[in-house]
C-alpha cells in the first residue's frame, strides 16, 4: 500500500516527494519501495538528473548523493541530496545565434563606414561650392567684375 502519490520522475524513476534540506542547496527526495529499488535510485544520474513533474529540485542542476536511508515504517528510501554544480546543457543552438549576430554586427558596421565616407565626400562638395560660392554670389562677382572692368576703361 502506497503513502505517496508520485509527484516527479526523476531520470525514469518515481519520486514520491522532494523536501528542503536542513540547509541552503539541500533536499531530501523520497522513493517508495513499491515503485523504486535501490538499485533504481543508486543508478540515477544525479550529476545530470532528467527531471520530469512538479518537484522542489531545480531544474538544470547537478547534485552529490551525501546518503540513502530506509525506513520501514514508511517503505521509503531518503535520499539526501546537496547541489554539486549547474550545468548549461546543449549550447550549439546558442552558437548559431552567436554568429547570425555577429555576422550581422559586422554588416552593419561595413554600411556605417559607407555612410561614413559618403559623409566626408558630401561635406568636401559643399566646401568647394561654398568655396566657388552660390549662383547669385558668381552672378554679382561676375557683375562687380564687369563694372570695374567698364569704369576702368572709361
């Protein structure tokens, strides 16, 4: 007769319950007898545990195995678990984006230097037409040139 429901499968094997530790990175996971050996719980992978259901364990975490414990008033293995490490898991899908981006930041940069050197090359045409000045400007110097060209001449 079972006490427990199952409230997670951790690497395939049913887990009745996780409970906080006695300390910070710490749990205690119970597994019934009925529905888990020893030899089911020693095979777990706790450095990388596949987690599936509702448990306290965090997800995407490894832990050490401090002590398994039986109690026959409950049929109950107690695992007592402390957090070793937390591992990344697959990271290839984030590489691919890794380089999109920077293929794109490097895109963007060679358009900026293009846009750069458009830039300089429109502000080096206004300084030669400021420098030659406007139409009217050349038309009067054109005019000032004439006049003092008539009066000199007399």
């Amino acid at each position: 007769m079972s006490l427990y429901g199952i409230e997670a499968h951790i690497c395939g094997v049913p887990c009745a319950m996780v409970m906080r530790g006695s300390a910070n990175g710490r749990y205690q996971a119970v597994f019934e007898r009925e529905r888990a050996s020893l030899e089911e719980i020693e095979a777990i992978n706790w450095a990388q545990p596949i987690i599936n259901g509702d448990t306290l364990l965090p997800v995407g975490y490894g832990f050490t195995v401090e002590d398994i414990s039986y109690s026959s008033n409950t049929r109950s293995y107690t695992v007592s678990l402390k957090v070793a490490e937390q591992f990344l898991g697959d990271v290839a899908g984030f590489q691919a984006q890794v380089d999109e981006l920077t293929a794109d930041v490097a895109s963007q940069v060679a358009t900026i230097q293009e846009q750069e050197q458009t830039i300089q090359a429109q502000a080096e045409a206004i300084q030669a037409l400021e420098a030659a000045g406007t139409a009217a400007q050349v038309e009067e110097k054109l005019e000032a040139a004439y006049q003092e060209g008539v009066e000199s001449n007399g």
